[in-house]
C-alpha cells in the first residue's frame, strides 16, 4: 500500500513538473513571437500575445512594459499608460519606464502643477525608489545574516580587537537590516494597496460628494492619473497631483 502511494506521489509530480515546463516554454515561445511582431511593427499581434502571456498568471515589469509600449502603438494611449505605471510599482528605479510615462502623458490632456514636497519628503521617495521590494528584502535578509555572523564573532572571539569591530559593525549592520526590511514593507505596500488609478472616461465631473446630484467640482479628462483615497458604493473619492479632491464613478477610472 505504501509502495503504491509514493508510486502515486512520484506520478504526480512528473505530471505536475511535465505541466510547468510546457507553460514555461509556451510562454518562451508566445514572448519571443510577440518581440519578433513588434519589431516587425505588427503592433496589435504583438499586443495579444503579451496578453497571452499575462493571462497565464506571469506579471512581471518586463512585460507590463512591453503591453505598455505595445498599447501606445496601437493607439489605445489610457491602456499604455495604465501598463507602464503597472510596471513602475514593480520596477520604480528603471529610467526607461519613467521615460516612457512622461512621452505617453503628453497625449493627456488634463495638465497639472504637482504640490511642491519637503525635501526630506522627495529624498526618502527617491532612496525608497532606488530598489523594488524583493531587492529591498534581499538586503535586508543580507544584512541580518551578516549581523548574526558578526554576533558570533564578538561571543566567541577572545581577540578584545575583534569583538569590538564586530560589535559596531553588527550595530550598524544591524539597522541597515531594519532600514532596508522597512523600505521593502513600502514598496509592497504600494503594490498591494494599488491605490493610483487612471481615468477611462473621455470626461468627467469630479463631484463634491457620492452621488450624481451633489456640486460639480472640476473636469478631468482620460489618460490621468489620480489617487483613490475613500470608496462608498460605487463612487470613489480620489486626490489629484495638485491636491485637489472629488468624487467620481468607479466606472471612470481602473486602478494601477
């Protein structure tokens, strides 16, 4: 009986392995037929098989990118802007991306003046934005194991020299640990919460409250990007880069 079950067992995950390196390798084959339509500027047969390739559960900022790019040829300038911030959450140090975002966004027509930051504000921003999330923790998970390491010396050296450099080492490597595991938590929390959205509707007006009869605030436009900050039925309360807040139909804006 026992013989049977690991013969089951062993089965199983021969299938199951058989299974994964087939997705894989469709997947390899669906991302290099997609890269050989888009440099042959079949930008919408490009499209559809990045899409493929997103439908089997593989996001990745290399592909929200290329979906991204793949939109903007095909002129569908909401969808393109929606990828490319897709792709930032999960790779905010790429330049390239960022490039990208501001010539598609020249296509916007709703223009703002961002609020101006505190310069603490705008560094931390950046030195979080240096690394995803996964790097972050790479770090972070690094640097406590070279914490431990260092911990072990300073208990079981006898040299006095020794255990005084790895006890301010392990101090300051220590922190680091704690810094860098706090800039991962940021970073995920970004893409968890998902809380930037972009406007799908030609035109909207931003409301004073939830409902269709309360005061018109302002136009905006597709292709903008807003914060959502409060949810009531089917009404959102979202921020604008220039501080100014509304309400509109969850039906205008997808979220990043």
């Amino acid at each position: 009986m026992r013989g049977k079950l690991i013969k089951i067992l062993i089965v199983t995950l021969m299938v199951f392995s058989s299974s994964l390196l087939n997705a894989q390798d469709t997947n390899t084959r669906l991302w290099e037929k997609a890269n050989a339509a888009y440099l042959a500027q079949n930008y919408q047969e490009a499209l559809n098989d990045y899409l493929q390739i997103l439908k089997t559960g593989n996001a990745s900022a290399k592909l929200y990118f290329n979906i991204g790019n793949a939109y903007y040829k095909t002129g569908d300038y909401n969808n393109a802007i929606l990828f490319l911030e897709r792709a930032k959450l999960l790779a905010p140090n790429d330049d390239n991306i960022d490039f990208n975002i501001q010539f598609v966004n020249q296509h916007v027509v709703t223009k703002l003046e961002p609020l101006p930051q505190p310069f603490f504000v705008r560094w931390q921003n950046s030195l979080v934005n240096l690394c995803s999330s996964d790097q972050w923790a790479y770090f972070s998970v690094f640097a406590f194991v070279f914490f431990l390491v260092l911990a072990g010396v300073f208990i079981f050296s006898k040299v006095v020299l020794f255990r005084r450099i790895s006890f301010i080492t392990g101090i300051i490597v220590f922190l680091i640990s704690v810094v860098t595991f706090a800039f991962a938590g940021k970073q995920q929390k970004k893409i968890n919460e998902r809380s930037g959205a972009i406007v799908f509707c030609p035109r909207v007006t931003v409301k004073s409250a939830p409902t269709s009869t309360s005061t018109d605030l302002f136009l905006i436009y597709e292709g903008l990007k807003v914060n959502v900050t409060d949810s009531i039925g089917t009404w959102k309360e979202i921020r604008l880069a220039d501080g100014n807040e509304g309400w509109l139909p969850d039906s205008c804006i997808v979220k990043i």
